[in-house]
C-alpha cells in the first residue's frame, strides 16, 4: 500500500504538471489516499443532479480498469476558454471542438498519470479513446459503479483534485482497478525485490 | 399533515404513504422502478443498479439487484395489504452514459426488470427508459404520478 501511496503521489504531481502545460497556467494539485473503497462511494463526491463533464478511458494490458475523469460544468467551459483561446466567460456550451478538446485533456492526463503507474510498478498498461458525457454527475459515476460492481464489489479507487485560477476551479480524477488484480502487481512487485536482494 | 420528500440512494429501496414524495437523483444505467397501489395510495421505489442476483430466492435481499429489490418492496407493500392485481409499476433509466463503453448494462437492467414484473404479475403503466442521457425522478405518492427530469 505503501508503494501504491508513493506511485499516487508521484501520478498526480506529473498528470498535474502535464494539465499546467496545456492550459498554461498554475494548477495545484491535492491527493487523497489512494484506497480500496467499495465502488458505491464514489457517489456521494459531487451532488448527484449537478451537471458535470465526465472522460472515461478504459485500461487494459497486464492490469485492467478504467479512468475517469470529472469537471464540474463551469470548470469544464472555463477548461475550454483556456483550450481553444476563447474570451474567458464565453464558453456556454459544449461543441465539438470544446468535446474533443477535453477528450484531449483525458488524454493527456490519464496519460501521465499511467506513465508513472507503469514505470514504478513495471505493468504494461495501455489507455484506450476516451468517451465524453455532459450529463448528471449521478448518471456518469453510476455507469461506471455498474460496470466495477458487476465483476467485483470494491477497488482500488484513487482521486485527485485539481485546482486552478483564475477562480478557484476543481476537477477530479478518478482511477479504478480491480483488487485482486492490484494484489497480483504488488505481489509480483515484491518478489521482484526479493530477487535483486538475493543476487546482490 | 406533514409530508416527506425522501431521496433513495443508488441501491436502496424505500415505501412511503400518503403525502410523501419518493425520489431517485441522477440515474444512468441503474433503473428505478415505481411500485403503486393507487386504492391505498402507497408507493415504493427502488434504485437498482443490476440485473439479476447471484443466488435468487436464498435469503438475500440486496436490493442492489433488481430482482431482489422487486422482491423487498413487493414484500413491504403487502404487509400494507396492497394486493398484487391492484399494484402498477412504472420504470426509468437504463441509460448508456458513454458511446465508447460495449455496456449493455441499461438494456440489460430494463428487460430484467420487465421480466421480473411479468412474472409476479404487476401491470407496466409506463416507462423512460434507453438512450444516453442521465435522468432524476420523483414520485408522488398522494397521485402516483412520476416525473422525469433530464438535463436537456
């Protein structure tokens, strides 16, 4: 756990700076304990009703899961002022453009989190096209509860906050895998280090 | 008389009387299915997220499954004497939120909730229930009527 705590750490400081690149702004960063959480408990983050723009990528290769990614509406337009080089506040509503422009987001975040996932735990992992809803946070985070309760109760859930001027504005991102699959990593992680210790 | 607007969370089924109002926030692929004795005027909602549960009828009653939770709420309203002929069910959801995702989970959840009701013989009044969008509903018990709201 205590790796996974580090690798966490280390994901959301390189997915925040990658954010910080692309908008061109100061974007802080705050980790919450990556921990193993019935799936149900991602819905009481964010008010069910409230509208948010939510990316999901699946993940596959040795490790299966997923990413989602979460911007409430107004941190979602103001994302796009900053992408496509709008006059701040104008953004409204949501076009194609602004969509793929916040899948690219997705991207490039998820992206720099697994890079460091990968890297630290030695997993091939490999992100799939990202899919954009605009809808109830409820209705979002559901399907994916559906989609992990289906094949197991819990996982291991990690989430990050962002948060960046102008005003204070948050998004989150949320990390999924199965456990027993997280305990097959770790394992393997382990005996790994035991071999190195053991020939040196 | 003092009346109660209660939220049922993702899972949980809950009955009300009278005045009440029952509601279920922010529905994707989950389904919530309206139970309705219009002669006693009490309601019950589940907000199901699956179809089918692992071992049916073993005790278990994790209204997570719809099955099960068609089972508990159908168990709640007959200890209020509500008889089966006189109870009609209405049910909502059953989206896909994301195009990319192969679910079919919501297909899967409103034919499993059909299914179920045809077999316990309750009436389907009526449904809002497919597509991608995320749904809020609320029910009033003093008239049995649903309503659905969506974003757009």
């Amino acid at each position: 756990m205590e790796k996974l705590q580090e690798i966490n750490k280390h994901g959301a400081l390189n997915a925040s700076r990658a954010l910080s690149k692309l908008i061109d702004r100061p974007v802080d960063v705050r980790v919450s304990e990556a921990r193993v959480k019935k799936v149900e408990e991602l819905a009481s983050i964010i008010g069910p009703e409230e509208i948010v723009v939510g990316i999901h990528l699946p993940v596959t290769g040795d490790i299966e899961g997923a990413a989602l990614l979460i911007f409430p509406e107004e941190t979602a337009f103001t994302l796009c002022d900053l992408l496509v080089k709008r006059e701040p506040g104008t953004t409204r509503r949501l076009s194609g453009l602004d969509r793929s422009a916040l899948k690219e987001v997705g991207n490039i975040i998820s992206g720099s989190y697994l890079a460091v996932f990968s890297n630290m735990l030695q997993v091939k992992t490999i992100e799939h096209i990202p899919s954009l809803s605009f809808d109830m946070f409820g209705a979002i985070a559901s399907q994916m509860i559906t989609n992990f309760a289906q094949k197991a109760g819990k996982a291991l859930v990690t989430d990050i906050e962002f948060i960046f001027k102008p005003v204070a504005l948050k998004g989150y991102f949320f990390l999924f895998f199965l456990l027993e699959q997280i305990d097959v990593v770790l394992g393997s992680l382990e005996n790994h280090r035991k071999l190195i210790k053991g020939s040196g | 008389m003092e009346c109660m607007d209660i939220e049922v969370k993702m899972g949980d089924i809950a009955l009300a009387k009278n005045a009440d109002n029952l509601a279920a926030l922010g529905i994707g692929s989950c389904v919530a299915i309206m139970l309705y004795d219009p002669k006693l005027k009490i309601g019950a909602l589940a907000h199901a997220m699956l179809h089918h549960s692992p071992t049916p009828g073993h005790g278990s009653a994790d209204t997570k499954y719809i099955d099960t939770a068609i089972d508990e709420m159908l168990k709640k309203m007959l200890t209020y004497e509500a008889k089966k002929q006189d109870i009609e069910a209405k049910i909502v959801g059953g989206a896909n939120m994301f195009s990319i995702l192969d679910s079919d989970i919501g297909k899967q959840n409103v034919l499993s909730a059909k299914e179920k009701l045809k077999k316990e013989g309750i009436k389907l009044a009526g449904e809002c229930v497919g597509g991608s969008i995320g749904r809020s509903v609320e029910f009033c018990i003093a008239t049995g009527i649903v309503t659905v709201k969506t974003k757009f």
